[in-house]
C-alpha cells in the first residue's frame, strides 16, 4: 500500500511554478531576509529534466531560531528522505519529497553571505528586499575548464602513470574495491581532465559542468563510446581489462594533445608503465590459471 501510494504521489508531481511559489511563501512566512536559488535550474543551458534539484538558500538573520525547531519543513511537503549537513555557518537540508521533486535547502546567516556566494558557481537572487547580494560578485566559471597550461598537463600525466602502479596492485592482491577505486577514481579523472582540455584547446574555456557532467555534449560520437566502454568494473577480469584499454586511450589522447599545443609528453615513462602492467598482470596467477 505505501508503494502505491508514493506512485500515486508521484503521478501528481509538482510543476516547477508550484515549487518556486511553495519556496517564496515558506520563506515569507518564516520571515528570511532573501531568497536565492543556485545549480542547474538558473542555468539556461543545463538540460531540463525531472530530476533537477531546487537548490536554494534563505539568508536568515536568526540560524539558532529556524535549527531550533525544524517542523516548518513540512511545510514543502512528504519526504521520502532526508539529509542534514552543517558547512562551516551554513545549515544544508536535503530533502527528496514523495512526487519526486527535490529542495537542497541552505540556512545562511546574513552575516556569512559571502560564504555561501563562494561555494557556489552561479547563482539567481528571487528575493532581497534588503539588497544583500548586491556586494556579491558572482564566481560564473567554476565549473568550466581553461586551456591546458603545460604544467598542469605534465602533472596530470604524471599522476596518471604513477596511479596506475597502485591499480595493479590492486588486481593482483585480488583487491575489487581498492583497484577500481584507483582506477576510475584518479586514473580515468585524469583521463577527463585531458579530453576536457581537448575541448578547450579547440573552443577555449568552456562550462564542462560539476563531475564533467557536460563533457559528453562535447565530445565525438566514436570517444564517448570508447569511454564508456571503460566503465565495467564488475570483476578482476574486467577491471584489467578496462584498465589496459584506459591505458592505450589515454597514451593515444595525451600524445595528441601534447602535439597540438607544443607540450612536452615523456613517451618512455607511458610506455615503460604499459609494459610493467602487462608484465605483472600476464604472470599474475589469478589470470593465468
């Protein structure tokens, strides 16, 4: 009956102007002295789906007041569940509702108002009576990437190679969890940060989004097929796979970039940890038996 019923919930999923309205009564009605709303939903370009967040903040001139007492929550309507995180002055409720619909809700203290503008990329204020925000400068471009310094490049090379090592050692211990963290978790996010750079070096800085969410829209039909095809995890067998090919595509993609803006690429050291792979991996017992 209780999964019916949040089906039932569901179907009557609130549209967005029901939400922006629920947001700026509940904020009256609380008394905030402004209302703003960051992430994907003031950005015109970001794709518009149902699971976009509403991700708002009241600045407040009494925390302990609100935090006290948090029955005024449910005032948005049913959870299904719910987080709470303190950040620094902040208060952050995140709060997914039976239709669906999903408020990351922040409480700012007025006097910590810069706080909250730096951690965010972009922002839109939906109410400041008191012009609170308008001594805040925007930060528009945290999310986006800018051309590869050669610094930056030789770094991230760098530790590409070097992690790989600990992937290794990880399939041969046996170890799932320990290798495919290494691998996706810092091998293949140097491998984005290099096809990220590709797409600057051709169209300067560009908003690739938080995670590289936006990274696909840029990239060919043939390397986005040939990433994904990296992201199989589910055994030993598959993780070395994954990690030979993240390897070849990686040393393909670096020498390119390298090439293209005159940066310099240590061929030996690429090539040298491709062989130590293979040579500990080929003699490895679980892959040989």
């Amino acid at each position: 009956m209780k999964n019916n019923s949040i089906k039932d919930m569901y179907r009557q999923h609130r549209s967005e102007a029901q939400m922006f309205d629920l947001i700026l009564q509940t904020a009256k009605s609380l008394k905030v002295d402004a209302v703003a709303m960051s992430g994907s939903r003031t950005n015109p370009k970001a794709p518009k789906d149902e699971f976009q967040d509403y991700d708002v903040v009241y600045i407040v001139d009494d925390l302990d007041n609100l935090t006290n007492d948090l029955s005024w929550l449910d005032q948005f309507g049913k959870r299904i569940i719910e987080q709470v995180i303190a950040l620094d002055h902040r208060r952050l409720y995140l709060m997914l509702f039976e239709d669906g619909n999903r408020i990351d809700l922040t409480l700012c203290p007025k006097e910590h108002i810069q706080e909250w503008v730096d951690s965010e990329a972009e922002f839109t204020v939906l109410e400041d009576p008191e012009h609170l925000f308008e001594s805040c400068s925007q930060n528009l471009e945290r999310y986006w990437t800018s051309p590869a310094t050669e610094t930056n490049f030789v770094k991230s090379c760098n530790e590409f190679w070097w992690v790989s090592a600990y992937v290794v050692k990880g399939i041969c211990r046996k170890q799932v969890i320990y290798a495919t963290d290494h691998l996706y978790g810092i091998c293949q996010q140097e491998f984005l940060k290099i096809l990220a750079w590709q797409v600057a070096s051709d169209r300067g800085k560009v908003d690739i989004g938080k995670n590289y969410k936006y990274l696909f829209n840029y990239l060919p039909a043939e390397q986005k097929k040939e990433f994904s095809n990296l992201l199989d995890f589910s055994s030993l067998d598959k993780i070395t796979q994954s990690l030979f090919a993240t390897m070849e595509f990686f040393h393909r993609e670096a020498q390119y970039l390298a090439k293209k803006l005159g940066f310099d690429y240590d061929m030996e050291v690429a090539e040298k940890m491709i062989e130590y792979a293979k040579e500990r991996l080929e003699t490895n017992e679980t892959f040989t038996k």
